[in-house]
C-alpha cells in the first residue's frame, strides 16, 4: 500500500511516504511559516521514491486542532491531491497523533497532550491505552485532574506553567511535536481495526469559534 501523511497543523511541518513497506520522511520545524513548504516536501518524496501522486493508494493528514493557517494548508493540499487523481483519504486529530508518538517513544500508556491555543488556552487532551479522551479547548486552569503517572506533551506545557500544578502532571516535554511518520502508523492500526478511508472531501477540525471576535477583546 502506497500511503502519503502530510502535517502541518502546527509550527512544524512533516511528509511521510510509505511504499512497499518502506517510509521516506521528511520533518522541518524552526522555519517560519514552515507549512507553505509542504508542497516542495511531497514533490522531494515523490522524487525520492520515483513515483508519481496518482500511484497513491490514500493520502493521511492531521485534521486539526492547531495553528488556523496550517490546518487550512493541510486539509487543502489533501484536498488538491484527493480530488486531482481521485485518491482516497484518512484525517486524524493532531493531539491524537502527538499522543500515539509520544506514547510509543516514551514507552508510556497516560499521556496529557496539551496544545498552546494562544489566548490563555489550550488544545487539550489525554491518551489512555491508545485512546484518545476529552479533545477541547481550555484554560490551564480548567484542565483535567490527571495525576503524576501521566507525561505531558505538547507546546501548552512550556506556555502555561500552571498546567502542571491543575493538571498533577509533573513530568512533562513541551517541544513535542505532530509528525507524518507516527500518522502513517497510526492510520495503518486504525485500518486494520476496519476503519475505511473515504473520498469525501476533507475537512478542517478547529475547536475554537469566533476566532476574530476574541482577538479583539
């Protein structure tokens, strides 16, 4: 199965491309306005790989929540490729891939992956046993009472020091980020499960509302 992930959703930007089992990566983080390389990415791994978009069998992307420009980058070039070579696709949660990542590389079945949302709030959630729980938006100070078996994960947590103190997470790495490469494995579990991918168009997922209007308070 030909499979390509795309993330953009927050400041970093990541391709994967799995073919015949094996994956050609690329993550860039620490560029500014890093989402708009997404295009010169896939075109590097098409390359690499010697293939072209049509030979793609689906293409994965994070759906949100994140930075409003790089969700709308990401669900726009799956769209472009979805509908350009009618291909298939798979969106999944932002904080659901930070989850599994981190999961798996920490070796930890609690994680607290927090977001900054920018305007004293969070994208928040929690990763049980490879299960995703209470994706919102919310205030450090409104967040889940977790306990110290948990790890945190996620940019909120260098942003909001009372994170920890609401939370009972003590433990926590703020420059954890969304990459492709968890995506494609994540998506490949949810496939097996019986999960199918779709050609409806791909949709944005943004947890907050009324963006312009907060901004102005």
């Amino acid at each position: 199965m030909n499979l390509l992930a795309i993330d953009t959703c927050t400041e970093v930007c990541s391709v994967s491309l799995l073919l015949d089992n094996k994956k050609i990566d690329r993550f860039v983080e620490g560029v500014e306005k890093s989402s708009s390389l997404i295009l010169p990415l896939c075109d590097e791994v098409f390359d690499e790989a010697n293939i072209l978009p049509k030979d793609l069998d689906g293409v994965l992307y994070t759906r949100g929540p994140g930075s409003f420009t790089g969700v709308r980058m990401c669900t726009a070039v799956v769209q472009g490729i979805s509908f350009a070579h009618n291909i298939p696709t798979l969106g999944l949660s932002t904080l659901e891939v930070i989850g599994y990542g981190a999961s798996k590389k920490y070796n930890k079945d609690k994680v607290a992956i927090a977001l900054d949302a920018r305007m004293g709030e969070v994208y928040w959630a929690y990763y049980i046993n490879n299960k995703i729980h209470n994706e919102s938006l919310k205030k450090p100070n409104e967040v889940d009472s977790l306990g110290a078996e948990y790890i945190g994960v996620g940019t909120g947590w260098g942003a909001y020091e009372e994170l920890s103190f609401h939370s009972g997470v003590n433990d926590f790495i703020s420059e954890c980020h969304p990459q492709a490469t968890n995506l494609i494995d994540l998506a490949l579990e949810y496939i097996d499960r019986g999960v199918k991918m779709t050609f409806d168009i791909a949709m944005p997922v943004y947890l907050r509302n009324n963006v312009a209007h907060k901004s102005l308070k």
